[in-house]
C-alpha cells in the first residue's frame, strides 16, 4: 500500500510543484513522509496523510526557496 501511495502522490505533486521542483525532489519528499507516517496512522488513510503532509512539506520549502 505504501510504495502505491508514494507513486500516486508523487505523480500528483509532481504536477502541482512542476516549475518549482524536479520530480526526483517531489519523489524524495513523498518517500520521506511516508516513513515518517509509516506505523503512526491506520493503512486506510495513508494516501490522504501522505498527500496533506508531503504537499505541506513542499509548500514550505517552496517559499522558503521562492521567497515567499
């Protein structure tokens, strides 16, 4: 479940942060999230937490490179 998750919410971020940063990040940052939720949340909602957290990761980090 959590590899599909990681793929799913890769490819939608990657689309989202497109311009800001490359897939190889976006895949980095899901891929961290996911070990950091892993053990900590019921299977059935890891592909939503893992989407609300990675998007936020991105988001920061994004303005904080971007100036925002």
């Amino acid at each position: 479940m959590t590899a599909e998750a990681c793929a799913e919410v890769s490819d939608w971020l990657t689309g989202e942060f497109a311009g800001r940063f490359s897939p190889d990040a976006v895949r980095s940052v899901v891929r961290i999230a996911a070990r950091d939720l892993e053990g900590q949340i019921v299977p059935e909602a890891m592909s939503e937490m893992l989407h609300r957290l990675a998007r936020y990761r991105l988001s920061r980090l994004a303005d904080a490179a971007f100036g925002r």
